[in-house]
C-alpha cells in the first residue's frame, strides 16, 4: 500500500506522467522536461520468485481475474474479454483493464499476481482495484481569472468529484494553450500546497509563466517578391505583440491558401532576449495567369448565309501579388456567340490602410444578342478568418435595360419576357477553403455561401405601352441566394474524385427573362452553349474522376445533372433537368496548360447525339 500511495504522489506532482501512461507526449514540449511515471507493468509473483515466460503467442488462453469480495462490484461495469486467441492479447487485456480502472480515478489499482496453468491454456489474474480518489477541493492558486475561464475551470468541477486523470491532463492543455497564445510559450503548470487525506485530494492550481515574450519581426526566405510588410499585416503578426503559437499555426494555414506563394516547410520562430523571430520559407509560383480558349459549337438553327458551326472564344488576364503586396487585377471576356458577349472585371486590395481587411470591386457585363445589355458593378469588403474562412459583405448594383428593339416592343400585345429594371442589394458572403492546393487539389473542402437582399425597381419603356404596366407593381422586395461546395478525395495513389453540388435561387413576387441566372458551358454544365438556360433556382451536382500521370497531367471523365426551374407566366418549359456527360485530359505545353473537352447534354430540347457534342480545348499560360 505504501509503494502505491508513493507512486501516486509521484504520479500527482508529475502531471506529464499520466499523458505518458496513455501513450501520449506532454503538451509543452518548450518546458523544461519532465519525470513521468512509467506505463502500468506486470508484476513478478507475490512470493518474489519471477514467473516463468509466458507461452509463445498463438495458442487460445482463458483469461480468469480474481480480486477480493469488496472489490467485485466494481470491476463488474468493466468489460473486458475472457477468451483471447494467444497470450499476448490476454496480457495486453490485462494492461488495458489497469488502465481504464486508473482512468476512471482508481489510481492504485493494479494486477498483482499472474500465473500460468500447466498447459499454458489459463491465466489467472489477482487484480487489485483499490479506492477511487476524489478532489475534496482544488482551488486557484495565481493563475488570472480570465485565464480559468478559457481554459474550462470551475471549483465545483473539482469538488467531491472523482479525480480522473484524463480530465486533469485536460486542464492543464487548456491553460498551458491560453498561456502559449498570450505570450507566454514557456509556462508550465502543476499543484502546490497538496493534502491527502484518506482517497480526497487538496492543492491548489499554480501556473509558472516563464519569461513574457514578444513578436519581433518576419523574416523571408526564398525567392519571392512578396514584402515582409505586407505578410506581417496579412498574418496579423505586428513586432511588438505577445506571442502567439495559435497565431503561427493559423499564418501557415492561410499562407497555404494564397495562390501566388508556395509553401516550402512549416513557419520556423527563434527566440532571443523575450523576443521571437519568425522565419517562412517562401517560394513564388507562377500565378499570372493568360487564358486563351476557342469553343467549336454547331449552329442549332443557322439562317440564311448562316455557316453550321459557331467559333466561340474566352480571354482571361490574371496578375496577382502586383508588387509584392498582394494585390490582383482580372478581366475576362467571352464571346458566346456571333452577337452575345460578355465581360468581366474585378480588382482585390488586400490589408486595407493597414487592417486586415480586402477591399475588392467588380464590374460585369452582359451583351444578349439584340435583347438587353445588362451590367452589374459590386463592391466587397471581407475579412480573412483564422482557420481558412472568409467572410465578406457587399453591396450590388444590378442594371438591365432592353436595346433597340422599339417596332417590335410598338407591335407587341402584351408585356415583353424583358424588362427594364435595377435591383440595389446588400449581402454577406462566406467562404471556407481547406484544398491542399489552387489549382490541382487532390484533397480538402470548399464550401461557399452568399444570400443579398434588396430592392428592385421597374423602369417603365417609352415604345412599350403604358397600359401593360397596369396592375405591375413596380418597386418589390427581391432575394438572393446561392451555394456551392466541392470535396476532393484521394482514390489510390494517383487518383482524385471530385464532388460538387452548385445553386441559386431568386425570390420575387415577379420576373423576367432577363433577370434569371444564366448557366451551361464549360464551366457550369458542360454539354451545351455557353450561357444557354436561364432559371431562377437551379442546382447542379457533378461527379469527376481525375486520373493523374503527373504533378498537372490528368484524364477525367465527369457526369453533371441539374435541377433547373424557370418561374415565369405562361411558360412551356417550367421545369428542366439536364444532364452532361464527358471526358477530357488536362497536360502542360511549352505554351501554358493545356484542356480537351468533349461533353454530351441532354434536355427536354436536346437529346444525346454526336452531332450535337460540344468541343472545348484552350491554353492556359501562366507566367
């Protein structure tokens, strides 16, 4: 009994012996090391003899336990297995029964006596459970009140209650993370003024802090452009501020996610006279990105003069980092087909005057055919969460007037499927990315949500007349909202699955053609013209096998299926769901990056066939 109160005592001032003992390292490893508490061993026989080596493994044993009377209710909740299929699975059950009593606050408990039987087929086991310890009060010792709230203390946790080891080691992870993270990555914690009386334990909680220690300064190394400066703000990471492990961990997981940089090994901090220089090793990759892409399409109803094929086109320009501050500039422009076009622009600011905030503008346009000219100007601040997030509100201007069409709007006997309107919302917007690379993730999530509200607002045409209008309520309340989210998986050692479920829905008591959003091509429902069905809620989902020969060749093969609804009067095709089906292979050139697509669609409009495939392959050049 004495060796057993000993070992407790040592096992008590030694908080890491525990972790120790279930096969864990302390949580500080910047802490002075030390002394822990050996994991549970079996002991020799009673009388002092050594016990003979148990039986080689692979024959059958009974295990059979034997304790004193008190002790049988207590040992009977726990459940443990009697018949094992050799005898290092009966002494690993032996092990693991201590364990879980020590656990669960029977601190003594241990196996006493093991013997073999003489065919080696039985092994009986003396197991002692002793008394379960309990907290008779631990109370504050230095340690801040705000810090015991962080980290989870309450005294009538500790009142009375069984002292379970786990819960204790527990503790003192919580407040060892809450010192680290206030500039204190030194610290250690454990009891002082113990008391033990019977099975109840008394002490108090002490927290050493160690030296105070600060942030001095960001140091890059690699070849890159990218500023300190900018890295420090982006990071929050100021020279001066306590230090913060959470803040480093957090800096290497948003690092990650910029496309321009490459993240060569984990952050490295030497500290120096209370001070931390933190060291990234930092490449920059080529993120600018040139994209040429020529879209081949049959002409569905060519007229006179008419040629049967329609050559489409897409250009993109991307600079990122300009200057090494983290700046980016965009602009995209795609001819959809012989009259419709479409154009987008958008700039990002990054640590804006110095906050961690981005400030972003966009502008786009689209040119449908001779029906309506529709541009939509947004402006966007966000703020980059910690741990992969990014939350952002905006504000929206969306504009759509009807072009010359004035004998035809004159002639027309009711009110056109277009209308001019505006529509002025305010949104928030999140998005969560943890793909493990920008451009070929092989794993992680991506999760993205947005909902606006606004006003929209009925300009009335002068060529259409008035009396159409009658009845129309011109100004109404309007919603938007839309998702997206995207799961890669590792299949082998060179495959990825890709999964996706994409939607949006617009609310409003009345819309037009015009108003609804726009999707198929290549980049929302491969298997039809760009831009070819509108919906006012729509969703699709995609699976795509991608079948990697290196670090950017890959053959894939795709299945999308949408969900697409139109709510507008007296229309013929409410409903549609679509389906895309395809293959393509992705390699780089001399040139840039290289796409093949050719994809198959069927609607309620089109069916399966060759002659109604669509070709896609472009180049992408990034530099």
């Amino acid at each position: 009994m004495y060796v057993r109160i000993l070992a407790f005592w040592c096992l008590l001032l030694s908080p890491a012996g525990w972790a120790v003992a279930q096969g864990s390292t302390p949580l500080n490893p910047a802490a002075p090391p030390v002394s822990a508490v050996p994991a549970v061993s079996l002991p020799p026989d009673s009388a002092g003899k050594v016990l003979p080596a148990p039986p080689r493994p692979g024959r059958p044993v009974v295990l059979r336990l034997q304790t004193e009377a008190a002790d049988q209710a207590t040992l009977r909740p726990y459940r443990y297995r009697r018949q094992l299929p050799d005898s290092l699975a009966a002494l690993r059950e032996v092990r693991t029964l201590v364990l879980a009593l020590q656990a669960d606050a029977y601190l003594t408990a241990s196996a006493d006596e093991l013997r073999w039987s003489p065919a080696a087929d039985t092994l009986q086991v003396r197991v002692y459970v002793g008394e379960q310890f309990r907290w008779a009060r631990l109370r504050n010792g230095n340690l801040g009140d705000a810090l015991l709230v962080r980290a989870g203390f309450r005294e009538k946790l500790y009142q009375q209650q069984p002292l379970r080891p786990q819960e204790w080691v527990k503790f003192q992870e919580n407040v060892l993370r809450e010192a680290e993270n206030q500039g204190y990555p030194f610290a250690t914690v454990g009891l002082d003024s113990l008391a033990l009386r019977g099975a109840d334990i008394e002490g108090r909680v002490v927290l050493r802090r160690g030296p105070a220690i600060v942030f001095d300064s960001i140091q890059i190394v690699g070849q890159t452009k990218t500023k300190a400066r900018f890295l420090s703000r982006y990071l929050q990471i100021e020279p001066g501020e306590p230090f913060s492990q959470q803040r480093l961990l957090e800096a290497d997981r948003r690092l990650r996610q910029l496309p321009y940089l490459q993240v060569k090994a984990a952050p490295e901090v030497r500290f120096a006279r209370g001070r931390a220089r933190v060291y990234f090793l930092l490449d920059d990759r080529t993120a600018n990105q040139f994209d040429a892409i020529v879209g081949v399409l049959p002409n569905p109803n060519p007229g006179l003069g008419q040629k049967k094929v329609q050559i489409t086109g897409d250009v993109t320009l991307n600079l990122r980092n300009i200057g090494g501050g983290g700046k980016g500039l965009g602009v995209q422009w795609r001819k959809l087909d012989a009259t419709s076009q479409l154009l987008d622009a958008q700039y990002l600011h990054p640590t804006f005057f110095g906050t961690p905030l981005e400030v972003s503008a966009s502008f786009n346009l689209l040119k449908q055919a001779e029906l309506f000219l529709t541009t939509r100007p947004r402006l966007q601040v966000a703020y980059p969460t910690a741990r992969a997030g990014r939350l952002a509100v905006f504000f929206e201007q969306r504009n759509s007037r009807l072009l010359n069409q004035n004998s035809s709007l004159q002639q027309a006997g009711r009110l056109p499927d277009n209308i001019d309107s505006r529509f002025a919302s305010y949104g928030l917007d999140y998005t969560w990315n943890t793909l493990d690379d920008p451009y070929f993730p092989r794993r992680g999530l991506l999760l993205s949500g947005q909902a606006a509200i606004g006003t929209k607002r009925l300009s009335p045409n002068s060529d259409v007349k008035p009396e159409f209008y009658d009845g129309l309520a011109l100004r109404t309340r309007q919603v938007s909202l839309g998702l997206r989210a995207e799961r890669y998986f590792r299949l082998g050692r060179a495959g990825v699955l890709l999964t996706r479920l994409r939607g949006e829905a617009l609310l409003n008591d009345r819309l037009f053609l015009n108003d609804l959003f726009r999707l198929g091509g290549l980049a929302t429902l491969r298997g039809f013209n760009e831009l070819n069905f509108y919906a006012s809620q729509y969703a699709v989902g995609t699976a795509e096998f991608r079948q990697f020969t290196g670090p950017d060749i890959y053959l894939f093969v795709f299945a999308d299926q949408a969900y697409l609804r139109r709510d507008l009067p007296n229309d013929p095709y409410p409903r549609d769901t679509p389906t895309g089906l395809g293959a393509g292979l992705s390699f780089r050139t001399g040139a840039g990056q290289f796409q093949f697509v050719y994809a198959l669609g069927r609607s309620e409009q089109q069916r399966f066939g060759l002659s109604s495939g669509k070709i896609h392959f472009g180049i992408t050049s990034r530099f």
